[in-house]
C-alpha cells in the first residue's frame, strides 16, 4: 500500500546500508505471540477508552452529590479523556526509557489508584486532581504503548490488528456502561468507582503481556516490502521521508561513545567490586548501589537523547512535512467525532423522536457501527491494491459530509442512516496507527503517534466547551455540526495538499540539477 520502509522511514543507521544481509525474522511476527499483543491491546482498550465514554453514567452521580454547575463537572470526564491523550509525547519518552512493558504496568497501577482515591472525593475539584490528572495520566501510559506494540508485531496485517484491537472501545462502551450502572445502583458511586479501581488493575496484566521484540526484530521488518497500488502517492510520501534524512539522522557515533564511556564506568564498578569481595559487606552494598545508579543513568540518557532528537534534533519529526499536515489535521478530527455523541439528544428532543429513540438510541448505532468499521477498513487497507492513504482519506471525507448533513436530519429513519455511516467511517481511528508508521517507520512510532494522540487529546478537551459556547450565542445546535465540521474540512484539506507539494518538489530539483 505504501512504499517499503527504506522508502518513508528513518535511516537506521548501519544496518540500513545497501547490500547488508536480511535478518532472519521473529518467528511472532504477524503470527503467535503477536495475536496475545492484540489482545492485551483490545483489554485496554475496554478498560480505558470503554471506562471513559461511560463517565456519563458517573457525571450524573456528580451533579446530584456536589450540586456544582453542568460545566464544571463536565471537566472533570473531559479532563481524563484529554490528558490520556495530550500526555502522549511525555509517554513517549517512558517507552524511550523503560519499554513499552513498564510503561504500561506503572500506568495501570496510576489508573487504578486514581479511580479508589477518587472513592473519596469531597468536591469536584478533588476529582480533577484524582480523576482527571492522576487517572488520565496513568490511561496515557497505558494506551500509548498498547498502540505501539501492535505495530511492532505486525507487518502484513497491521491494519487488521488494529483494527481488531481498537474495537475494544466500543464494546468497552457497552460493556462499562452497563458495569457502572449496575454499582452505582447496587452500592453507590464511590464504592462502584473503588471497586473499578480494582477492575483497572488488570491492566497491569495487559502490560505484563506486551512482551518486548529485541532490536534486530524491529529492524528486521525494513525488509518485508508492503505493494502499492498508487505509485505516485509513495513517491509523495517517501520524498516526505527523505526531507528528513536530508536535514540530517539521528547521529550514532556521539551515541556509541557515550555507550562506550558508560560501559567503561560499570567495568570498572564491577572490577572493584571483583576486587573487593574481602572488604566489608557494607562496602559492597555501597557499590552495588553505585553500579545500579549507573546502569539507571544510561538508560535514562539514552532514552532522553533518542526522545529529545525526534523532536527537537535535526532528525525531528517536524522536518516532515506530511506528517505536519498530518497534526494539523488531528488537532480538528476528533472534536467532529465527539460533538455528536454530545448534541445527539438534544436533537432528538427537539424533533419529538424521544420514543423512537429510547427502542434503539442513536448513539448506540455510532457505536456498533464503529466497530465494524474499524474492522472492515482495515481489512481493506491490508489488500495489496488499496492504499492505506486513500482509504483513510476517503473515510475522512465521509465522516465529514455526515457531519455537515446531520443537523438537516429531521426524521429517526435519515438520523439514523447519517449515524450509521458516521459510525463505520469513523472507524478510520484504527488506520491512524498504521499511517503513522507508514510516515516515520517503527523506531520512531512511539513518538510519532504520541504526538497525534497529543493534538487528538487537545482537540477532545476543546471540543466539547467549544461546542457548549457556540450553543450559548446562537441558541441552536446546528452551528456546532457546521462549525465542527468546516474546521475538519480544513484539516483534510492539509493532507492533500502537503503529498501534492511533495510530488511537484523532486521534479523541480531534479530539473534544477539538469540546468546545473
């Protein structure tokens, strides 16, 4: 679908040289361990993303107990759905640390204690610090890296995998709800939120499960050639790639003389403590302690630097210009996705569609045609003579046409044709991944996506007041679906332009060079 990964990737350094010999590859990619990845990703996905869109049922417990204004509670859900996704790049430089595996542990155990000490909560403010900080930011540790090691253990059937994994938010929707409802029912919001506490620590299993590949396995994978249907778009793509490969890679050999001179430092730690075994077992506990602290240092060095250089260095992934309009895009996307799910049961109220509604709501057909979407869109991005872009763009288009149609809607029967087709092209999310990496290459897909999810992230935190305030002023809805939708609109346009650029570049430089 795209070009191979010499083509749109990073440089990786010596093992990228023409003629190297292919490595054998890891017998769990795209088969065995790689399907237990899939599952550990569609748990958390259940466990996350399907806990936050059931806050609903918790937001209306919220307002009966603190008797604080609509606004001010609702920040407290969209404080959580927004910083799992803004602190994305931050997590990005965990995964650069620790790994995708302790990453994703820490985070559980954050999740889960945000959720018991929010049990607690006196006010609304207590929650945002509990639930929204603290519970948000231990989701971001956990989502981020289950998106990543997807892509990792897959490379011809990435777009299934995903799919099949992200699916999890809707059923998590299904499933959450009815949970919640249930304890809140049976026991009361705080204990049902303590006893979610306890649920959410199985996402330390789901961590535990996201075995690492060793760095030859990762990459290993430049060798498997994806086919393309669409020439022009790959030669697009991989002149973006090579813009930053032209302003430099990230440089190895102040790397491997720092590697050097830290392994010189443990040498000679471990050299002392050989040499010491007479001396007391004080002492070398003090040297064991050193030696620890030492090891601790160069992996946090090493981590920080390769953060720091995709960033900020010269090799930074904002030398790439598709991916830029790519950000751009994201920071309008998932507002659009969102609003309905917000504004939908006004609407219905205001048609006098409340019966029809109540046998079979509307934001109920969003959901389980989204799950299906994400399936089928990936099934069809993973044929070799469709190209993952152009099926990603072509949901986009549709996603945003229904947006703009929705408000026009005024029968259950055309609301719910529009739902559907929102639903299944919105299933586009679980191309994201996929994209990304085609963009950057898989050494680089943690931040990278990290910082899509970041732009997504802020978009769902103003998104939803944005589309409040437009509401106060023009005292109707359908100004939300317009204005929502035009900024999307604005966002796609930025994808086709920033690959049509790409094209016309290497044709002017090489016409450049002929005059030369």
């Amino acid at each position: 679908m795209y070009a191979s990964r010499e083509d749109i990737g990073y440089d990786f350094g010596e093992d990228s040289k023409v003629g190297s010999k292919p490595i054998k590859p890891n017998p769990n990619i795209d088969r065995g361990w790689a399907w237990m990845i899939v599952l550990s990703s569609f748990l958390v996905h259940i466990l996350i993303m399907g806990s936050q869109m059931a806050l609903g049922i918790l937001n209306m417990e919220w307002l009966e107990e603190f008797n604080q204004s609509r606004g001010l509670t609702a920040w407290v859900s969209s404080l959580s759905m927004g910083i799992t996704l803004i602190v994305g790049p931050f997590i990005g430089l965990f995964i650069s640390m620790c790994g995708c595996r302790k990453t994703a542990i820490i985070g559980g155990i954050l999740n889960a204690l945000g959720w018991i000490l929010s049990a607690y909560a006196s006010n609304v403010h207590y929650l945002f610090l509990t639930f929204g900080v603290t519970a948000g930011v231990g989701s971001g540790m956990v989502y981020l890296p289950a998106v990543v090691m997807v892509g990792q253990y897959f490379q011809k059937q990435r777009a299934l995998a995903q799919g099949l994994s992200t699916t999890g938010t809707g059923f998590g929707a299904f499933l959450m709800t009815a949970l919640l409802k249930y304890l809140c029912t049976e026991f009361g919001w705080r204990n049902a939120m303590f006893i979610q506490g306890a649920v959410s620590l199985n996402l330390c299993v789901c961590g535990a499960l996201m075995r690492p590949l060793s760095p030859r396995d990762v990459v290993s994978e430049k060798y498997v050639v994806r086919s393309d249907s669409d020439d022009n778009q790959a030669k697009a793509l991989s002149h973006s790639a090579e813009t930053i490969k032209s302003n430099g890679v990230l440089s190895e050999e102040p790397e491997k003389k720092e590697e050097a001179t830290n392994e010189e430092v443990l040498d000679s730690v471990q050299h002392i403590e050989i040499g010491g075994k007479s001396r007391s077992g004080r002492s070398m506990y003090g040297l064991r302690i050193l030696k620890t602290v030492s090891q601790l240092t160069v992996t946090v060095r090493k981590g920080f630097a390769i953060w720091y250089s995709s960033y900020f260095g010269a090799a930074s992934l904002f030398t790439n210009r598709v991916f830029v309009a790519f950000i751009i895009w994201a920071l309008f996307a998932y507002s659009s996705f969102v609003i309905p799910f917000i504004h939908l049961p006004e609407i219905v109220k205001q048609y006098n569609l409340s019966s029809q509604n109540n046998i079979f709501p509307l934001t109920s057909i969003i959901a389980i045609v989204h799950i299906f979407g994400k399936v089928i869109l990936g099934i069809i991005s993973d044929l070799p003579c469709i190209s993952t872009w152009n099926v990603f763009l072509m949901a986009n288009f549709t996603l945003v046409t229904c947006i703009l149609t929705l408000p026009l809607m005024q029968t259950y029967v055309s609301l719910a044709v529009v739902c559907a087709l929102i639903g299944f092209s919105s299933g586009y999310f679980s191309l994201m991944p996929v994209v990304t990496e085609d963009l950057v290459g898989t050494k680089h897909l943690a931040n990278a996506y990290g910082i899509i999810i970041c732009a997504n992230g802020i978009s769902a935190l103003l998104g939803p007041p944005f589309a409040g305030w437009i509401y106060d002023i023009t005292h109707k809805y359908d100004f939300s679906f317009y204005i929502s939708g035009l900024l999307y609109m604005v966002g796609i346009i930025f994808l086709l332009i920033q690959p049509c650029i790409q094209k016309t570049q290497p044709r002017e430089n090489s016409t450049e060079e002929a005059q030369v």
